[in-house]
C-alpha cells in the first residue's frame, strides 16, 4: 500500500447507482466495500462521503426554494451513508456514521475527536448530511471534512473517469489530464469539482485523485499509485 495515513473517499451518488443511474446498485457497493476493508485491514484509515445524485438534483428543480432542495439533497446523503455504511458491516468493516445536524438514533453528530476516536479504533467513518447549511455542495463538504479530519488526500471517485479539457460526453475529442493543478482546474473553470471546493483545495493545500468507480478495483488502486485517473495537485 502506499504511504497514507488517512485518506477521504468521495463516492458520487450517481457511481453509487451503477447502471441503474438512481438508486443503489448493490453489487457496486460491494465492491467499494471489499476494496475498503483491503485499506482498512492494511492499516488505513478511511473516511467516506457520499454525493445525492443517485436520489436528488435539487438545484435541477426550478419549483423549489434553494434551501429546501438542498435539504433535500443533505437528506438524500444521509440515505446513502446509512446504506453503504451497512454494506460495509456486511463485509466485516465497523463503521459509524456522522452528521453536522440530529438524526435521532440514526447518526451521531460530527466533531473532529468522534472521528478520530472512530479512526483510533479501525472503524470506516461516514460523514453525511453535508456542510449542514444550503448553498454547499458535497464537493465543498468533502474538502471540508479531509482538512478538518488532516487527511493525506481526497480519493474521488466519479462515473467518469478523471479530468478533462471539455466534456468527454459532448466532445469525442476531450482530453484527459494525468496530472493537473488546482488552480488550472479553477482558471479554466473545468467543473471537476464546484468552485468553492477547488479553492478550499488551494488554500489548505489538499490534493485530490479523481478517477473512475466502475474500473476494476479502481480504489486500491488508486492508494496504490496504479490507477488511470487524474492527481489534481495543490
């Protein structure tokens, strides 16, 4: 394995759905799930924040206050959290999983030393619910949440598989970055992750592998310094 500590995975909730495109596609949950406990078991500790996309795209909605869809939205991370977090239980990692806001008996509320007494005792940590206010996407929440937590890197695993020029699905010609600066990613406004988040990413010099879920063992690989997607550095 390489040489992190402490890595956050981002898991887009659209990745998440596998083909299914909403919704949870179990087999690739497993996957992520078996990948995990390979970091896990080699020492590593771990800390997982799931994107909404697979069940809302708030700012999509045009007849629903903005804070409303967001909530929605922060909602929607919860649901994904508690589900894959009991993937992982099922394939032998313990877990818990962490809001900024209560959710009764389902999360406890985040703090930095609940993370690390989790972490301390070889636990996967899920932060869901986002920032907990409207206005920030789970990208900003994911960058939040790795400086809070002083994690090595964000691992971001996505349906596309790295950083490119233009959109790969509009343009047959775009082409991937192996290795890009974030301040690159925020000149040319390349949308690989919102603004806000990119410049979190510059301030507190974060770095950020970006790369595609549905490549064979694509997070192991990843951690191991063999996989195909972007090193967006900082």
């Amino acid at each position: 394995m390489a040489e992190y500590k402490r890595i956050l995975l981002k898991l887009s909730g659209e990745a998440l759905a596998g083909p299914n495109k909403t919704g949870f596609d179990e087999a690739t949950c497993f996957g992520v799930a078996k990948q995990v406990k390979e970091l896990v078991d080699a020492g590593i500790e771990v800390g997982i924040v799931t994107g909404g996309g697979n069940f809302w795209r708030g700012r999509t909605s045009e007849n629903i206050d903005r804070t409303k869809a967001d909530q929605i939205g922060m909602l929607a991370t919860v649901m994904n959290c508690i589900y894959v977090s009991e993937i992982f239980r099922s394939a032998g990692i313990m877990t818990n999983v962490l809001t900024p806001f209560e959710c009764g008996s389902f999360t406890k509320l985040f703090s930095k030393d609940r993370a690390n007494k989790y972490f301390s005792k070889g636990m996967a940590v899920f932060f869901a619910g986002g920032t907990g206010h409207p206005y920030f996407s789970t990208d900003t929440s994911t960058v939040l949440r790795a400086i809070e937590i002083e994690a090595d890197i964000i691992l971001s695993a996505k349906s596309i598989d790295g950083v490119y020029d233009s959109d790969p699905a509009l343009n047959p010609a775009a082409r991937k970055y192996d290795v890009i600066d974030i301040n690159d990613v925020i000149n040319q406004r390349l949308g690989v992750i919102d603004l806000a988040a990119a410049v979190l990413c510059m301030e507190n010099h974060m770095p950020m592998m970006i790369f595609g879920l549905n490549e064979e063992n694509s997070i192991v690989n990843t951690v191991n310094g063999v996989a195909k997607g972007t090193l967006v550095t900082a």
